[in-house]
C-alpha cells in the first residue's frame, strides 16, 4: 500500500492535470488533494475491538 504521501502527491497531479495543467496552483492542488486523502483515511479506518475484561471476584 502507498504511504500517505504518495497517494497525495498522485491526487495532487490528477487535479492539475484534470484543470488543464494550469501555473501556479501546485500548493492549491497540494492541499484538496491532502485533504481528500484525509477525508478517505478517516472514513475508512475501523478501529480494532478489544475483548472486555472480567472484573475479579
């Protein structure tokens, strides 16, 4: 799997190119890309359940 990173920095040229490769927008890319990717993550993740834990007698 792709570190966090990656994945934004392929978001980020796919907005730029999808925008007509325009000049001057790379931080404007950089920072949708970064929080779509965020956005993905955060809806994605599943926490662990963890088994309770039986009280003394």
């Amino acid at each position: 799997m792709l570190n966090r990173d990656a994945k934004i920095q392929e978001r980020a040229y796919a907005l730029w190119e999808s925008m007509g490769f325009p000049h001057g927008a790379d931080w404007d890319h950089w920072l949708e890309a970064e929080r779509q990717i965020d956005l993905e993550l955060l809806t994605s993740f599943k926490p662990k359940k963890t088994r309770a834990k039986k009280k003394a007698a």
